[in-house]
C-alpha cells in the first residue's frame, strides 16, 4: 500500500468518501473517540475513511493523497499532539489548500477541538471557526454527527487535493515546525487580510543561527503547501557565502538560469532588472500563483537591495532565509530557534529510541543542554545509535552541546569513500555539485560504491540530493573545512571543472561557475586564471559588465595574465563607461601581444574607448589612421571589426560611409548559422545600420531595419533585451520623423507647434498605448516645447513625469532620456539656476558622445548649452566655458554648416560670454539665447 514517492503520485478527484479522518494514534484516547466517530457517521449513511495503517515515521501512502482528493470534506481531532506528527500535518495541510480554492477552507476542514483552548489550533481560518469545541461523548456526538451531515451536503464536489510535484524528491521529513510553518503561511498571505498584519506583501523571511533548520523549514513548506502555487516553485540560492556586493550579480546569472529553463527561451543579454520584469511578465501572463524560495541572504544587504530580490509581480510569493537580522525591511518574518525539549527527542528517538524514562530524561536533559539545535541533536544521536549500555546522563554527559564539535565526531564516523566526497564538498561553493564530477575527481570507478557512500552522507543529513546532484549541509562543510587538509585535490578539481565549463551547455552551469570562483582562491595560481575567464565572460554575456568587470580585475593582478585578457577587460570597462581604464588597459594588450591578430584587437580596442570619450585624433594615431579598410581575415574577426569601423564613421558625423560599410557585410551576417555572429552580432549591425540611416536623412529605410530587429527578438521571446528596446526607439524616432514631416510643424508659432504635438502624442496613445516608445518620443517633444512658450516649471514638472516613466519602461542609457534631461537642463537656464543646469548637462555629456558622437547634433547643443551655464554659475570655471562654447561652435559650423538655428545660437553664445558689464545684462542675454521669447503681455 505504501507508495515509496508519494509527492510523484497521481491524485484522484472521484467522489469516494464524505469524510477523511485526519487523527493520531500518538494521542490513544483521541484514537479511541476517531473509531467511535467514525462508527456513528457511517450509521448516519456517510462513506468514511480513516486510515488503520499508516504510524507516525510512514511515508504518505498513495491511498491517502487519494483519499483526502476523493473526500467532501476533513474531520480533523485536533488535539495537542496533533500538530507535531509529521502524517498529519501532511493530511492537514493538503486538505487545508485544496479547500482554499474553493473559497471556505473553514468549512470543508472541520477542527474538533477536545482541549480547553485554542492555543494549538492553525491557521487563523480554522481557529476562528473551530466547528467542534471540548469532549466528544455519548451525549455529544449526536449532533456532532448532524453538523457533519450538514456540511457534507454543503460541500457537493470533492476537495480535489493535487499531490503531484513533477520532477521534485520530497524533502526529508522534519520534526515539528509546525507552528512555524503556519507563520510562514499566514505571512505569505498576508496581503489577503489587512486588518490583521501590518505587511502588504506576500513576502517571508525566515531568520536563525546556522543549522537551525530555516533552509529545511522552506522545502518543507513548499512540498506541504505545494497546492497553493499552481504555478509551481522557483528555487535560487545559497547566497551566503558571496560578499553583500556580489549577491546581486550571482542573483543575476541564477534567476537567468532557472528563467531559460523555465520559460524556455534564451534570457542572456537581459540586465538584472529587465530579467525580472521579463520573468514577473510571463509568470504575470499565466496567472499562476508561484513560490519563490531564496536561500541564505547574507549580511550587510539593504532594503533597497533586499527589494531587486523579488519579482515584480502579485502572483509570487517569496520565502527567503537568512542567517542574521536585516536593516528594517517591510516584510513578515519568522525567527527559527530551537526545538523544543519534546520535539528535539522525537528526533533523537529516530536514530535511537530511548527504552525507558530514565533514558527518556537524560535525552530531554541533553536536548535541553544543545538549546534544540536540530544538527547538534541528530549529530549525538547518531554517534551514539549503536553505542552499548544505556543513555544515561553518564553516557551523554561527553556528547557535545555545540553544533562544531557534534558535525566533528559525526564526521570521523564516515567510511573513506564518504569522507573524500565531504573533502570535496568542503573545497567548494555551498551549493550542489553534479555527482559524476566528484566520481572524476575523487577517481571512484566502482560506481555502486560510490551511490553507498553518497547514501551514507545522505542517510546521515550531512548532504542531500538536489535535482541530480549533491548538495553538502552548509554547516558539515564550513566545520569539515576548519579540518581540512587539502593535498593534491584542488588541482584535481580544478582541472575537472575546467572541462565541464568547457561546454557552455552544461547543466547547472551557474553553481559550477561558483564552484570555480571558491576553488579559485584555493589552487594555484595558474589554475585561478583560467577558473575566473569563464565567470567574467558569464557576467558579460548575462549583461552585467560591472561585475564581469570585477572578476577581469582579478585576473588582471596575476602574471598569468594575457593580451587577450587585457584586451577583454578593457571591452568590459568600455561597457561600464571606463573609458580611460579601457584605454589604458588595451594599450597593455598592446605591449604584451604576440601575434598580429593580438596586436589588431588590442589597438581596435583602444581606438574605441578613445571614440568614446570625443578623442578622435588619438583615436586616428591608435588605429584608424593605418588600419582604415584592413580587416582581419578570419570571418569572426573581420565582420565585429567591420561593424566597430561603421560605428566610427557615424560617430565622426560620416553616416554614408558606415551605410556602405554595413551594407557589404549584412548578407554574409544573415546567412551565417546559428551562433555569436548571427545571434549576438547581426542585430549590432543592423542597430548601426538602422542609426546611420537616420542620420543620413533615411528615416523610412531606418524604420524597416529596426522593425526587422524587434521582430527576430520578439519571435525568440526577448521583448526585454536591451537591443530590442534600442530598436524601438530607433523605429519610434523614425516614425515621429516621418510624421512630422507631413505634420510640418510651424517653426514661428510656438503654441500651435506644440498643439499639434500633444495631438500626435494623443493619436499615439489611442493606437500603440501610452507607454509605447512612439508616445514617449513625441510627448517628450511635445513637453520640450514648453520651453519656447517661456513656461518653465511647467515644463520641468511634465518632463520629470515623462522621465520616470521612460526610465521605468525603456531603462535610463539611451537617446530619449538624454533629451529628456537635456529639456530640464534647460528649463534650469530659463529659471536662472545655471548651477543646476550645468550639474544636469555634465551628467548627460558623456554619454551622449559615447552613443551619438562628438559632433552629433544633440551632442554639440549640450556641449553648447554646458559652455553657456558654466560661464553664469559663478563657479569660476570661465575658461572651460569658453572653451566648451569655441569648440561646440567651430564643430556646429564644421559639420552642420553656417545657415542653421544652432549655428546661430553658437556665434551668440561666443559673443555672450565673453560680454563685459553687469551679470544682469548677461542673464537676459542668456534667457533669448534658450529660446524663452516673449511672455504676453510684455
């Protein structure tokens, strides 16, 4: 009868029983009134079932899921003892959340209560309407058994309790928790009662010392309350073990793992933040309730960083362990202690039961002793589970009262194959490895006896298996590891996972690359470099270059550093916008290369972190002077460096040559296969191609190109990456382009200009929705406009409104927030606050000249305008002023020609701050310079 997977087995939803009788024989006299329950429902025409063979230790039989899915309604004796067996809170549980989806749990659990209070009944649910209340006698049970009737007919279908956990092993069984895992309920569903907590989101966070169970606890709940996420349970972590910096990035890269695998689509390219809403969105579509489990948030996170944790969305739940309290975070929480002296012996009683009181006492003694630490207790009771003579005090008095010393003498119980495995595991990260890596390390060719040694460790909690692999208990490898004594097996291990990360498919790939990161500072140093090269490149490809950064720091501080890794590093800082970092770092390349093709990257490198910060002269020595038209002649070097000299082009102000470049090399890059070229590297392409269409006065062409983009994005499922998100605005600036051209807006009538673009904003809304990169574009022209109408503060207050939504739903790096922020920089001039006007220009500056180029139009009206608000702030920076204004106005001639507004503003602006006389003076000059005009009136 018994299932030996019970989680895995099908439920049944026939209509079998009226009544399942949840009880336990632990408490006899309540066994005894359940048999004479059971009798008079029967006699009152009722199917009944009531299980007669399951104990306490008994797996969940097949049976029983069927029988509680197959029943009305659950008549549960909820005395005392109840609640700590580990069958019946099964039973409860998966009856409590089948009844939930049928709105009235309390009415299809019923809770006979024989004790004088109510202290033991949970949930709340089932506390405030206890159905029964005191001693179930002759006198009583009559209408006791009528209110069953009652209910019975109420119920009609029955509660249907699914029992399936597909692909998952049940956790191994805990001793009692089981207030504690009605806490972590109640807190999870917190928002469904707000007169009653102060917590408004569905989020838990279970705290206490290491080993005391939280981890455990949170499987525990998520096998027993599985039936309440139908949308299934997400896990991340550990997370302890990285430094409060790096949670986020290792964040990152196991929400992406667990997202590919779940959704089935590729993530990377993703940054933390559009994975999240990416990952909220799809589970937002299902409209499936989801556990999130994240285990071990380390010390020293704040609430700002606790909040990236979760996911934007009401259908998650999230339950989160620590091992320490956090800053004030609003959430629930749970503090795990120890167990209590009755619960520690049932646990103690597993590995060996005591024969008599006396042996009981010393036991409770000893637990009490321990302060209920669970690992400390099942520690002791497995060294002395064959120990000879009774478990008096004298027997236990040696057992240790500490969870090290206990972890200690388990280990020195382990055979040698087992303790080689706890070697390992003590080597790595705290987080599974795949069982045939340690097998190729530790070199155990006979394969049974390695499954008996992995039983051994798992059979004495010092591991679990996870998913496949293996999983050493966070603490048995932090003490196994104060002992170690290392010899050849990190080189061993290194060299194994080398191989396994040689294969970008591998499985689990984000826990081997933490396993590298630990073992990286514990083997040599030739072994450190080649581990930390695939975390970097992982970061990178994920789209976090800062840390990816940060691991390229490291490598770079060893002597086994080489060109390639100075070359790569400075590509990442180039991306984090460390241009002189980058710069300096290729160069280095440069020095340590040994062949052309080095020596060809290192200077391309170096020449575009000078692009980026407006140095085109070094950038022409660097490379472009001699390398102009020289490619390499390997295809996966030529092409990037084709698409890297395009992109020069545009940002010279050179459009046409990078559209000529571009074009000969698309039809190679669309019939390339599937891989970096055509996945990573075509839509790069056609991004530059779509940009310097634009700006050579194609916009329809633009247009095409982009929406070709977006599509080949949206049919992978990567709406959220960033390059879609570039495409959409390079389509929406088309559009709007081509609208205005038949908009034609008039250039002397301000109020009807800006009319006309609220009407066009409006039309966009209606069609595409008013966060839709079209709307956006033009309302932030539409909001710009403001400020020839002379109305500032109405200006800065619609475009600070435009701007949190463009950052919430487009990010912050992009063209449109640049103008966004360029337009309040302005609306600062009008309203004489040229402090903070120059502050909003310096922000924006940079940027601009990395994306759109020093003599783009945009660019050269911000390096214009900085010029003009540092010369009135009064900071005392009038030679730069002067020379930000000559120079934005020699390029303003240079590339864009005499005959144009802004050329006009810049000769103005050359006479303006160079005016002798009073401020005032000047300040009115500056107010016509920004295009205030007239107000009426005046």
């Amino acid at each position: 009868m018994t299932d030996p997977d019970p989680g895995l087995s099908d439920a049944r939803s026939s209509d079998r029983f009226d009544v399942f009788l949840c009880f336990t024989r632990a408490d006899p006299d309540g066994a005894a009134r359940v048999v004479e329950i059971e009798a008079a429902l029967r006699d009152a025409g009722l199917r009944v079932f009531r299980d007669t063979v399951i104990d306490e230790f008994a797996p969940i039989t097949r049976e029983l899921a069927d029988a509680i899915a197959g029943s009305r309604v659950l008549l549960v004796y909820y005395s005392r003892v109840l609640p700590t067996r580990y069958a019946c809170q099964w039973e409860l549980t998966a009856a409590f959340v089948a009844a939930r989806r049928h709105g009235a749990p309390a009415d299809r659990v019923l809770a006979i209560n024989p004790d004088p209070d109510s202290a033991h009944l949970a949930p709340v649910e089932l506390a405030d309407a206890k159905f029964f209340t005191g001693p179930v006698t002759r006198e009583t049970l009559p209408a006791l058994v009528e209110r069953v009737v009652r209910k019975v007919a109420e119920a009609g279908h029955p509660l249907g309790a699914r029992n399936r956990v597909p692909g998952r092993r049940p956790p191994a069984r805990t001793v009692g928790r089981y207030r504690e895992l009605w806490a972590v309920h109640s807190g999870l569903h917190a928002a469904e009662y707000p007169g009653m907590t102060p917590y408004s989101r569905p989020v838990v966070m279970v705290r206490g010392l290491p080993g005391v169970g939280k981890t455990a606890l949170a499987e525990q709940y998520a096998y027993l309350f599985h039936d309440a996420f139908d949308g299934g349970v997400i896990r991340l972590g550990p997370f302890g073990h990285h430094a409060p910096e790096e949670v986020l990035s290792q964040f990152h890269l196991a929400l992406a793992r667990v997202a590919g695998d779940r959704l089935g689509t590729d993530v990377s390219g993703m940054d933390l933040d559009r994975l999240r809403d990416h990952v909220a969105e799809r589970i937002g579509k299902d409209g499936k309730r989801v556990l999130v489990l994240i285990d071990d948030v380390p010390a020293g996170l704040p609430p700002n960083v606790l909040d990236r944790l979760l996911l934007p969305t009401s259908e998650v739940a999230t339950l989160l362990t620590s091992r320490v309290r956090h800053s004030p975070w609003d959430v629930a929480t749970v503090d795990l202690t120890g167990l209590s002296p009755e619960e520690g012996l049932r646990l103690f009683s597993e590995y060996r039961a005591p024969a008599d009181d006396a042996e009981r006492d010393a036991v409770l003694r000893l637990v009490e002793r321990c302060g209920g630490h669970p690992i400390t207790v099942r520690a002791n009771a497995l060294s002395v589970r064959h120990l000879p003579g009774p478990l008096d005090d004298a027997a236990l008095a040696s057992r240790p009262d500490t969870a090290p010393p206990a972890i200690r003498a388990l280990l020195a119980g382990f055979g040698r194959l087992a303790s080689g495995i706890v070697r390992l595991g003590a080597l790595l990260a705290p987080v599974p490895f795949p069982l045939g890596f340690a097998r190729d390390v530790l070199g155990f060719a006979d394969e049974r006896a390695f499954a008996q040694a992995v039983d051994e460790l798992v059979t004495r909690c010092a591991a679990s298996r996870v998913d496949g692999g293996l999983q050493l208990q966070p603490l048995v490898a932090e003490v196994a590891r104060t002992d170690l004594d290392p010899g050849d097996l990190p080189t061993a291990a290194a060299k194994a996972l080398l191989r396994l990360l040689s294969d970008e498919r591998a499985e689990y790939r984000d826990f081997l690359l933490q396993h590298a990161r630990v073992l990286a500072e514990r083997t040599s140093a030739a072994f450190r470099v080649r581990l930390l090269r695939p975390i970097a490149a992982a970061h990178e490809k994920q789209g976090d270059p800062l840390a990816a950064g940060e691991i390229h720091a490291m490598i770079l501080t060893a002597e086994e550093a080489t060109s390639t890794d100075f070359a790569t590093a400075a590509r990442v800082e180039i991306a984090c916008g460390l241009y002189p970092e980058a710069t300096r770092h290729a160069r280095r390349a440069l020095l340590l290369a040994g062949t052309e093709d080095e020596r060809y990257a290192a200077r391309l490198i170096a020449a575009q972190a000078l692009d980026c910060q407006g140095d085109y002269a070094a950038a022409e020595r660097t490379f472009w002077r001699d390398y102009a038209g020289r490619f390499p002649s390997r295809r996966e070097d030529r092409l990037p460096a084709v698409v890297a000299s395009a992109q020069a082009w545009r940002l010279r102000g050179r459009p046409r040559e990078a559209v000529t470049s571009l074009e000969a090399i698309l039809p190679e890059l669309h019939d390339a296969p599937p891989g970096p070229l055509r996945d990573d590297l075509l839509p790069s392409a056609l991004l530059e191609y779509a940009r310097a269409l634009l700006l050579d006065g194609h916009p329809r062409r633009a247009r095409q190109v982009a929406a070709e983009v977006i599509a080949s994005f949206h049919h992978t499922g990567r709406e959220r990456h960033f390059r879609c998100t570039e495409a959409e605005l390079l389509q929406a600036e088309a559009t709007v382009t081509l609208d205005l051209r038949d908009l034609r807006p008039d250039r002397t009538d301000w109020e009807r200009s800006a009319t006309e673009l609220r009407e066009l904003e409006s039309t966009y809304g209606k069609r595409y929705g008013s966060e839709n990169p079209l709307t956006l574009t033009v309302a932030v022209m539409a909001d710009r406009a403001l400020l020839a109408l002379g109305r500032p503060k109405q200006a800065l207050r619609v475009l600070s409104a435009t701007e949190q939504t463009v950052v919430r739903v487009l990010g912050g790096e992009h063209q449109l927030r640049y103008r966004i922020r360029h337009g309040m920089a302005l609306a600062h001039g009008q309203l004489r606050e040229f402090g903070r006007q120059a502050d909003l220009l310096e922000d924006i500056l940079q940027p601009q000249i990395r994306l759109l180029g020093l003599t783009h139009p945009e660019t050269l009206e911000s390096r214009l305008d900085l010029g003009i608000a540092l010369a009135f702030s009064g900071r005392g920076q009038y030679r730069r002023a002067t020379e930000l204004v000559d120079g934005a106005a020699d390029d303003i001639v240079a590339a864009l020609g005499i005959a144009t507004e802004l050329s006009t503003k810049a000769i103005a602006a050359k006479r303006v701050i160079r005016l002798p006389g009073p401020l005032v003076s000047a300040l009115f000059t500056a107010e016509r310079l920004f295009g205030t005009g007239k107000k009426k009136g005046e």
